[in-house]
C-alpha cells in the first residue's frame, strides 16, 4: 500500500509543470520546490487536523460537493476560463486548510523556492487538485470512510513533517529542525521525476494557475464510483491549468515610460492594454473592454486572494506610468442565485479591485467601479463553461 507522498508523485503531470516554468517566467528547479513544498503543507496541515471528525467530514463532503464538481466541469475542457475556475475552487479548499494563514505560507514557500510570491501563490492554488485527486484515489481503492482517512493521516503525518523544509511553520506542526535536513533531502529526491527534465506538476493561472477539485458523482452512482471519477479529472484540470497558461502566451518583460519593467504574458491583460493605450488609432468607446485573467476571489465572496496582487500591481503601474488615462472596473456575475444579490456581489468584487489600484498607488479620480452583475454575458449559461467566462473582471479605457 503506497503513502499519499508516493501516489501524489504518481500524479505527476510534466507538461503541466513545463507550462508553468515557462509561463510565470521561473525556473523548472524552483517550480518543483514550491510544488513539492505546496503539496506537502497541504497533506501536513490536513493531517494534523486529522483529530477533528467534523473538519474531516468537510472534507469528504466537499470530494462530492456539487461545487467541486462544478469546477471539475469547467476544468475537463474549458482552457483559459478553467484556469479561473479551478483555481477559484482550490482557493476554497486551501483557505479551509490555513485560513488567515494563507498569506504567510505562500510567502514561505516563495522564500524556500525563490521565486516570486505571486508565483508560489499561482502554484499552490495548482496544487490543490493534485492533492484532493490523491486523497480521492485513496478513499475510493481502499473504501475510507472518515474515521479511516483521519487514521491513514495520522500514521502519516511524521514523514510529512520531515519533508517540510527546515524552518517552514505550520501551525499546529513544529518546525523541522536541522537535524533531519538530510533525510528531507533524500526524500524529496525520492520524489523528483525520474525523466530528464521532468519537473514537478503544479496552478500549478495558470499557473498558474491554478488549480481544481475533484468532479464526483453522476446522481445514481455510488460513492465509491463518483471518487474514482474525481480522481481521474484531477489530471484532467491539470492539464486545463497548463492550458490556460499556455493561452496566455509566454511571458516576456517590457519598459514603461517611468522605467518600470514588466514581466507579464504575451496574451495578458497588461499587453492588451498597453497596446491600447499606445495606439494612437485606438479610440476610446464604450464597448472596448478587457478581461483580467489572473485575478481570484474566495469563493461567493469579494475577497480578493493574495495570487491576484501580481496583475493588481502591473496595472497600477502601467496607469502610474500613463497618468492620462483613466478606466472603469466592471464586475460581472452568472445567473445562477439571486439577481440582487449577485448584483451586490459583482459591485463588491469592482470596488474591491479599484481599491487595491488606489492602494497601489494610483490617483482615485482616474478610476470608477461599476457593478453588472449577471448583465452582458459573454458566454453561455447553460454550462460550466459558459457561466465560469462570465463570472469576470474587466476594465475600460475612459480617457487615455
């Protein structure tokens, strides 16, 4: 019978990882050290709240949620608008693991990994459908109950702890000290991809991105029957993330007149309106509107998630560099709940963006929010799909 580490490195997706090295701009050896730490946290922290019947039947509850499978839809075949969804639902799954703590290990893992907080953030969000499909595998071949998989937690939780790198606190977990940093390297060796150039998987917008629950149950079905679904789309929204991140295009660094450089996607946002902005031809219209493509919020909330502050900071930028220009931020919603409340939600999410531009620094009489809530769909929504592009984000140039 494998360990949970083991068959989470069976669930390695090299042209996932390939896609996110590429795409956030960081290298394949850092990309595997912020998967590898991601992951582990996840399992550590879940293992020691193993104790906790209640926290463990949320999580049971949560591999058969109508939410997660949602998502799961969504991730199976939607590209870049997947990426938004998946992730959004791994938000919810990380926030029920550290909760106000988030924050602060994504910023761990950016220190052990070295790389961009922003990018950590990406590819533990990406993380996270790789972990529940690894847990999903194990309730379903061995029949776990609740009870069963806090036990399998338990027995497990010291290796956990000892792969986690030294220093890096969890609370709840003590720290690993430097006594057992060898052993924490031969692990994580122990796990690394056996092919040349075979990196951990991610987000992994993306990138990343970026990534998803686990799409259980046809109604009829047995439970057992709806975990190994999960567990097999659980690759399958992998694949999504890399495909969304691969639709944005590679990343590259541009100039901006006050000698800011960028570093954002070829098809991102940023290089939309930056040619925009620099077009002279381009004028000013009402119907001219571009989608954010790496912002998430908490779930059914106006709470922007730490990933997002990467593409929040190089607008602020670019409209600090343009001081002409002006925009308005338009929050979009589905039509699925309330009309009025989705109304509220979608002005919230607006007002919430603009207030991180101006936090960032930008003038607030350049930029207004508005709410649409389910008006001016872009998509259909009938599907998955279809109500995941028109849950956005977008802005206007009003003045330029």
């Amino acid at each position: 019978m494998s360990s949970l580490l083991d068959s989470l490195k069976d669930r390695i997706s090299p042209d996932v990882v390939r896609g996110l090295a590429s795409n956030l701009g960081e290298s394949t050896d850092s990309v595997q050290q912020a998967l590898t730490t991601g992951s582990t946290a996840m399992l550590a922290t879940l293992a020691s709240k193993a104790g906790d019947s209640g926290f463990l039947s949320q999580i049971m509850n949560l591999l058969s949620s109508a939410g997660a499978r949602g998502a799961m839809g969504a991730a199976a075949g939607a590209g870049s608008s997947a990426s938004s969804t998946v992730s959004q639902a791994g938000g919810t799954f990380m926030n029920m693991l550290f909760g106000n703590n988030l924050s602060g290990i994504q910023n761990k893992i950016a220190e052990v990994s070295g790389m961009r907080a922003s990018s950590a953030g990406t590819i533990l969000a990406s993380a996270a459908p790789l972990v529940l499909g690894t847990l999903a595998s194990k309730v379903s071949s061995e029949g776990l109950t609740a009870s069963g998989l806090g036990s399998m937690l338990s027995a497990e939780l010291p290796r956990l702890r000892s792969f986690l790198p030294a220093g890096f606190a969890i609370p709840g977990l003590s720290t690993v000290s430097s006594s057992v940093a060898s052993e924490v390297s031969r692990v994580r060796e122990e796990v690394r991809p056996k092919a040349s150039g075979i990196v951990w998987p991610a987000v992994i917008l993306g990138c990343i991105l970026l990534a998803a629950l686990l799409w259980f149950f046809n109604r009829g079905n047995s439970v057992n029957n709806e975990v190994h679904t999960a567990s097999n789309a659980a690759s399958q929204a992998g694949n999504a993330i890399a495909n969304g991140a691969a639709n944005l295009g590679a990343f590259f660094q541009t100039s901006l007149p006050d000698g800011i450089v960028l570093n954002i996607p070829q098809n991102g946002v940023e290089n939309k309106l930056l040619v925009f902005i620099k077009d002279p031809n381009a004028q000013v219209n009402a119907d001219t509107w571009f989608d954010f493509d790496r912002l998430l919020f908490d779930t059914n909330a106006a709470t922007l998630q730490p990933s997002s502050q990467e593409q929040l900071q190089n607008i602020a930028n670019i409209l600090k560099a343009y001081p002409n220009v002006h925009i308005r931020i338009g929050g979009y919603t589905d039509n699925q709940g309330d009309a009025a409340s989705n109304l509220k939600l979608s002005q919230d999410r607006a007002d919430n963006v603009m207030h991180e531009i101006i936090v960032l620094g930008v003038d607030p009489s350049r930029l207004d929010a508005k709410g649409y809530g389910e008006d001016h769909p872009v998509a259909d929504n009938s599907t998955d799909v279809g109500r995941a592009q028109n849950r956005r984000i977008s802005m206007r140039v009003t003045q330029k």
